[in-house]
C-alpha cells in the first residue's frame, strides 16, 4: 500500500468574516441585533426578546423603552418562517402591555398580525397571532382596526382548529368584538354560530364558558335567536343544564336561554321538549343563588311577551317565583320579585298570587336590604293595580306599616312604588281609612320635597287618593304638606304637574284648605301654568277653577260668571274685570286707597261692626282705613231713608248688626230643588215659620266689637247695614213664598225699588248714576262702595244685589258678566208646558230677569246673543 499524504486545509476566503460567537447579558446588545441582515441573529435574538418578556410586565416595559417595538414589526413580515414566527410570539406575550397596545395601534401593524391567521401559517404562528388579537380587542380603537382589517372572518375559521389554545384565543377575541352591534350583524353573515355551539362539546371549561357568554351577547338580537334555534342550540343549552359536573357553566347557559325565551317560537319549542318544566324545576331545586337568580331573570324577559305569560301560566311559573321569594340570598328575592311583576299582566297569575305571594312580598319590605323593598315594592304595585281583591290581601297581610316605612327610604324607585301601592290600596274607602290612621299624611311629606320626578308624580298621586275627606286634608294642611305640593305645580315635567294639579284639585274641597293653597299661591302658580299652551292640562284648570270656587270675588273678575252652586258670602267684592295674569288686589288694601277715577268697587258685607267705647268719639270724616266710625253719618241718613222702605218694619227691630254667611234657610235643599216640578218646591207652612223666626234670630245677634279682648284694633271690612236689612226683609218676606217664579219677580221688584226703581229704555241715558257714585267715593272717601249704600245702580249694580240676597233666600241663580256695564242674572225654571217632557217632568228652561226695564219680567233664552241683545 502506498503511504497517505496528509490533505492540507485551504485557508478561508480573505473577504470572508470568521464566525463570531457572542454571549449577550443586556437586553439592550439583543434590541440592536433585531436590526441585523442575518435570518439566524434575527431568530436567536427573537427568540431571547420572547423569554425575556415572558418574565413580566417590568421587561415587556423595558423593551419598550429600548425601542424593541418598530424593529419587531418589520419582522412580522419576514420572508424567514422562523424569523416571522418568534416576532409573532413576541406581540403575542407583549400586547398584554396596554402602552405597547397603543403604540402598536399608532404603528398600524393590525393588518399585519391578521395576516398571521392564514391557513398555510404554523399553529404556533396562529396561536401567538390571536394571542395578539385577544388582547388588543379589549379596547374599542383595536376592535375597530380588527373589524374593518376583515379580522373576523379567519377568527371564525380557527374556531375549528385542532389546537385549543388557538380555539380560545380566537374565541375571546370574538367574545370581545360582538360587544359592538356592527360585529354581531356580520357574524350572523359568517354564520358563526355552528362553531360557536361545537364549542360547547369542548373539553376545556375555559373555552366552553367563553362560548357561552359570547352567545349570550349575540342573542340580544332576534336574528341570532333564530339561527341558534334553528341549529339546535337549545338542546346543547338544556344538556348543560342537566350535567350536574358542569354547574360552573349553568349561569351563563341561563343567560343565553333568558335571551331565547325572549322569542314565542322558542317558548313553544321549549315547552314542547319538557324543556321548561327541566328549567323551572332546575330553578326552584338548584341550592346555588346565581342560577336560581338567572333563572328568574329568564322567566322575566320572557314573561313581556303575552303569549309567553300565557305558557308560563299553564306551566305554573307562579309556584317556582312563589318559592324562590323564599330564598336566603337577596339577588334571588329580587329576580322573584321582578318575574313576579312581569307575570302580573296576566290575570291568572294575578289572582294566583293573592293567596300565595302577597303575604311574602310584604315580609320582603321588612328586608334590611332597600333594593329588595324597591323589587318588593313594584310587585306588590302591579298586583293591586285596577284589583281590590290584591289590595284587601295587602292590607290583610298587614302591608300598611311597611309600605308607609318604605317611604322613607333612601331609594327613589322603592318610594315611588310603595306610593303606588297606597293610592291602588286608597280607592278603596275602608283601606283609606286604615292608611289614614298610620298617618300617611305625614309620611307623604318627605316624598313630596324629592328631587325625583317620579317620585313627586306619585305622591302627589296618593295625595290625590288619600286626601278624599276633611280631616285627611286637616292633618296634610296641619303637618306642612301643602307647601310642598303647591311647588309641585311648578314642576317642569308633565306628569308631576299632572298629578301635583289634580292633588290640589282635591285639597281644596273644604274652605280652610282652600284658602291655606290660596295663602300659598296655589291659584297664581295654577293662572300661570294655565296661560301656557304647553303647560296647562285638564287637571290645572279645574284646580284653578276649584280654587276660584274659595275666591269668588277673583273668579268673578276673571270669568265674569258665577253659577248657582257659586253662593256669595260676606267680604265678596267685585272690582269689575281683569285680565288674565293680572293679580287682583285684597279688599283691605282696596279700602285703603285714595278715591280715584277707576270704577267703583261694590262691596257684600252684611255684618257690621262696632268700635269699643273709646274709639266712638272718633267724629272725624275719614276713609275706612283709619276709622272705624267714619260712615256714621252716611247710616244714619241709610237708617232715615229706610223708614220710607214700602217693607214695614216691626216697631220692636232693632238695626240687624250680624249675619251669618250662610243662612239657616235650608239653601242646599232650595238649591237641589230649582230644577224641578214646581210642586216640589212647596212646604209646609209650619217649616216655612220655623225657618223664619231662625233666621230672625240670627240676624238679631248680639254686636261684637273690634279690637275687643286684644290689645291691638283689628282691620274690618266696611260695614253695610242697609244691606243687612235688605237681607232681613228678603228673609221675612220673600223667603216664605212657596211659588219659586213668584220669589224671582217678588225678590227682581226689591232690587229694582232699592236701585232706584224702574228705568224705561229711552229714559236710560237720563238715569245720573255715575254722579250718584262719584258722591259715594268722595263721602267714603274709598274706591270700595258697600252695596247697600248704591240708591241708584245699573245692570250691573241691581245684578250683584239680586245674586247677593237670592242666594240668601235660597233661589238659584248665576251672576254674568257682559260688556260696557252689562250684567244679569239667569235662573232655570220648569217648563210650564209638556212640551220637551222627559221622564215624566217638564223640562228645565232658561230665563234670564229683567232688573231694569220691567223689574220681574222673564225672558226665555233661546239664541243668547240675540236674545240678550234684544232684552238688554
């Protein structure tokens, strides 16, 4: 053999670099490799970047902070698989950072990691790519970028991938993107809910849970209810439920299922499986609160569709809610209580709950939580709604005390429902009773000052309901609420002006009440709101005009009309007409100005008033203000002239010094009566004499001085004893005449007589009564003339007098107003004729009374305006 020669090694290239091994210990050495042509430094340094960041939030800040960020994103689009593949590793583990997040959106990379998603890629590469993804779509901007980059579509496709770690990065990320209606429009396009529901059949709860609540997003909308049906998705959701190892997923199963039920179809689907019976007994035997909180939440949503409550009904919901009323946890009672509330449309299931239901509901408003009261409370309010049955069940239930101790809560929603439930227990008399007498007047108070428009709107509301009788109005009056009330009819909102209006409406039925809403300017708030086209609604005009009822003499000057159920007391004055909006002034300040050239104001005062001893030798001529006595003169000339009265007078009568404002005449008997048969008018003559010498006695009542008892002198009205005694001799003898149009043309004579007596038509513009009343101002030295001192009036003089003294009497008659010194009176007297018979009884007409022309005459009205214009 021949002997080996030793092959010498040929020396490398001299343009070649000799490999160079580096150790690196800075992050900082490895940044600066990821800007190196070479695939294998780029890999390796990718490669130690992904470790290091993995070790947590301080590197991936550091790497940030060294600028690794923008190099990395270049190498996402790396021809080099490897290189490709470590940099999508990187983002996936450095998204998580929410300041590389926002750098990564400003470097606009979205559509790069998208990419990443392509079938032909790696699982790895697919993994760490929707790693990336998940965790930028938990803010809006992201989900955006991925939405408009077409993202969605290959999330979708990777559900069925073989890895579960992609499924459930894909999965989240779509959880994340659905939350945005324009995502959930276009995933109903990709038709995702078949991979969604294989999800369900996952070995991993992490991704089956994520799969639930992503469906439980998407089947708000109707579309994704229909699709998930139609793939049988109720089935996967109902075996859920029925796997006892998979009660971390029941929650959110019952949420997916309270979407669908939502859907009659479904209702019916359900149903026709055994499925609702599995999902109520599943609700009312389940020991853990979210389910069975879940569970009721279902059965409320889908209990607003009228067809689902009539199921439910049939299925006997009404037991499970029953029951979990009963439950130890308060979110429980809660959901009971609000499913309770939606089944009550149903009137099956009202009644159901009047024996098992209401008395628990009741126990609920002695919960220490005030959320339970709020749900307790609203349930309770749509069972006694338009049912007395429910609301005697309440009250049987001892519901009263509670509830009013609800009102003092410190939540609007548990207020405003225990106030409802009040006023639907208040229209029953006897419950409103009971309520009364635990004191609701004063609980009602602190309703009434809340912020909370609903609130206001439904205590005024069972104000208006509890306030029907004069000791609840006394108590409401007495304990403050009238002011606040009063401040309700400012409200801006409709139905708290609304119920406010209506609640005064009520409290003014009785005069103290009245004048106390008066006092507190109730009827200048109500002008103002009425005024407003936009404010003013039925129930502020007729509070206006109840409150008008209190304060004749303004109504009187607004409406120009009084009717027959208007009776006018003593200190009536009328200042003649005033606009809308224009405040009339109180009768003492009237009195205390000077004469002017404004139209007189007649006084009605049929009380006088004496001055104590001391004050009596005050002569001086001065206005009503200052003296008491000053119209001594002007009575006793009234006095010389009465004794010329065609009226004799007894010898022993003595000047009549106080009246009652409401005489003992049996005014509301004459009244109920003046629309009827004339036969109904008569009475016996004992009666008629009874009365009479009653209300002799009442005029013969002893004198009260002013200023008597107290230090100080009291202001009074002007004293007007010519009227007093017109009343006394009306009462005397008109009263007694049993034919009521006898009365009218007997009483229409008297008024005439004292106003100067028949006027012909020609002779009108003659008849001095301007001067007459000029001279009254100047002796009174007052704007404000009594009634009884005016010896020569007009239309509206002999009017005002004529409604004054009839309403004494007991004849019923309005008062109108009409234009340039026009006024007259209007009565309605039965038909002679039987023509126009109803019932059986002539037919009631309307007359109108001359005062003027022919003092007594009658004139029928047919056509108003022309018949007024031809008889005035």
């Amino acid at each position: 053999m021949g002997k080996k020669i030793k092959k010498e090694v040929e020396p490398p290239p001299k343009d070649v670099f000799d490999p160079l091994m580096i150790e690196s210990k800075k992050a900082a050495t490895v940044v600066l490799m990821l800007n190196s042509p070479e695939e294998e430094i780029l890999a390796k340094a990718c490669e130690a970047i992904y470790k290091f960041a993995l070790k947590g939030e301080e590197n991936k800040t550091t790497l940030l902070e060294l600028g690794a960020v923008e190099p990395l994103t270049k190498l996402l689009t790396h021809e080099d698989k490897i290189v490709r593949r470590n940099a999508t590793m990187i983002f996936g583990i450095l998204a998580s950072n929410n300041d590389v997040k926002k750098l990564l959106r400003e470097l606009d990379v979205m559509n790069s990691v998208i990419a990443q998603l392509a079938p032909e890629e790696e699982v790895v590469i697919h993994e760490f790519a929707s790693l990336c993804l998940a965790n930028m779509s938990a803010e809006y901007t992201s989900k955006v970028q991925i939405f408009e980059h077409g993202g969605l579509e290959p999330l979708i496709r990777l559900l069925s991938s073989p890895d579960p770690d992609v499924k459930k990065n894909s999965m989240e990320c779509i959880y994340n993107l659905v939350q945005d209606f324009q995502c959930r429009a276009k995933l109903q396009e990709l038709n995702a809910i078949p991979p969604i529901l294989d999800l369900l059949k996952s070995e991993y709860p992490v991704i089956q849970l994520l799969a639930l609540k992503t469906l439980g997003v998407i089947t708000n909308d109707k579309e994704s209810r229909i699709m998930l049906r139609d793939n049988q998705g109720l089935d996967h959701l109902i075996k859920i439920l029925e796997t006892k190892e998979l009660n971390d997923l029941h929650i959110e199963a019952l949420a997916v299922i309270a979407n669908c039920l939502e859907d009659m179809d479904t209702v019916v689907q359900i149903q026709q499986t055994g499925g609702l019976k599995k999902l109520l007994s599943f609700a009312e035997n389940s020991t853990i609160p979210d389910i069975q909180k879940n569970a009721a939440k279902a059965i409320t949503k889908a209990a607003y569709d009228p067809e689902n409550r009539k199921l439910f009904h049939e299925q006997e919901v009404e037991k499970c809610l029953v029951a979990l009323l009963g439950s130890e946890n308060d979110g429980t009672k809660i959901a009971a209580s609000q499913a309770i509330s939606a089944m009550c449309e149903n009137s099956g299931s009202k009644d159901f709950f009047n024996n098992q239901g209401i008395p628990q509901l009741i126990q609920l408003l002695k919960s220490d939580n005030e959320e339970v009261w709020e749900a307790a409370a609203l349930a309770l309010a749509h069972l006694t709604t338009c049912n007395p049955a429910n609301a005697n069940a309440a009250a049987e239930a001892d519901g009263i005390d509670p509830l009013i101790n609800v009102l003092s809560s410190k939540r609007d929603g548990a207020i405003a429902n225990a106030a409802t439930v009040l006023t639907n227990m208040a229209m029953q008399e006897p419950l409103r009773l009971n309520i009364q007498n635990h004191d609701i007047m004063h609980a009602i108070i602190s309703p009434l000052r809340s912020a909370n428009t609903v609130v206001q709107s439904k205590a005024a509301l069972a104000v208006t309901a509890t306030a029907c009788d004069v000791e609840a109005r006394t108590e409401l009056r007495n304990s403050g609420g009238l002011e606040p009330l009063v401040e309700l009819l400012r409200s801006k909102n409709d139905e708290v002006r609304k119920h406010a209006s209506w609640a005064v409406m009520v409290c003014a039925g009785d005069e103290l009440t009245a004048n106390e809403l008066c006092r507190l300017r109730a009827l200048d708030i109500l002008e103002e709101v009425n005024v407003s086209g936009t404010r003013k609604n039925k129930f502020s005009e007729a509070a206006y005009n109840k409150l008008l009822n209190n304060n004749l003499s303004l109504k009187y000057s607004q409406t120009g009309y009084l009717s027959s159920s208007n009776i006018i007391n003593d200190g009536f004055y009328d200042y003649g007409r005033i606009n809308p909006g224009t405040k009339l002034l109180p009768l003492k300040e009237l009195c205390l100005q000077e004469p002017s050239d404004l139209r007189a104001v007649l006084l009605i005062n049929s009380k006088s008033y004496v001055s104590p001893p001391s004050s009596m030798e005050d002569k001086s001529d001065v206005g009503y203000g200052r003296s008491i006595s000053s119209s001594s003169s002007l009575r006793r000339s009234s006095k010389e002239k009465n004794k010329k009265n065609s009226y004799h007078f007894s010898a022993g009568f003595g000047s009549p010094i106080e009246d009652k404002s409401e005489p003992a005449s049996g005014r509301n008997t004459v009244l109920s009566k003046s629309a009827t048969k004339e036969k109904g008018w008569r009475k016996s003559k004992g009666k008629k004499e009874e009365e009479k010498v009653k209300e002799e006695e009442e005029v013969m009542a002893v004198p009260k001085f002013v200023g008597e008892g107290s230090s100080e002198k009291e202001w009074c009205p002007p004293s007007d004893p010519d009227f007093s005694m017109y009343v006394y001799e009306v009462t005397k003898s008109i009263l007694p005449i049993t034919n009521i149009k006898e009365q009218i043309e007997d009483l229409a004579k008297y008024v005439a007589e004292k106003m100067g007596g028949k006027i012909p038509k020609e002779k009108l513009p003659d008849f001095s009564w301007e001067l007459h009343i000029s001279e009254l101002k100047f002796q009174l030295k007052s704007n404000v003339i009594p009634i009884g001192h005016v010896k020569k009036g007009i239309f509206y003089h002999r009017a005002l007098l004529f409604k004054a003294l009839a309403d004494r009497i007991g004849i019923g008659c309005s008062l109108v107003r009409g234009e340039y010194g026009r006024a007259w009176n209007e009565v309605m007297l039965q038909n002679d004729s039987r023509k126009g018979v109803i019932g059986g009884l002539p037919a009631p007409e309307m007359y109108v009374i001359d005062l003027m022309f022919h003092p007594g005459g009658l004139m029928k009205l047919r056509s108003r305006e022309a018949d007024l214009y031809r008889f005035l």
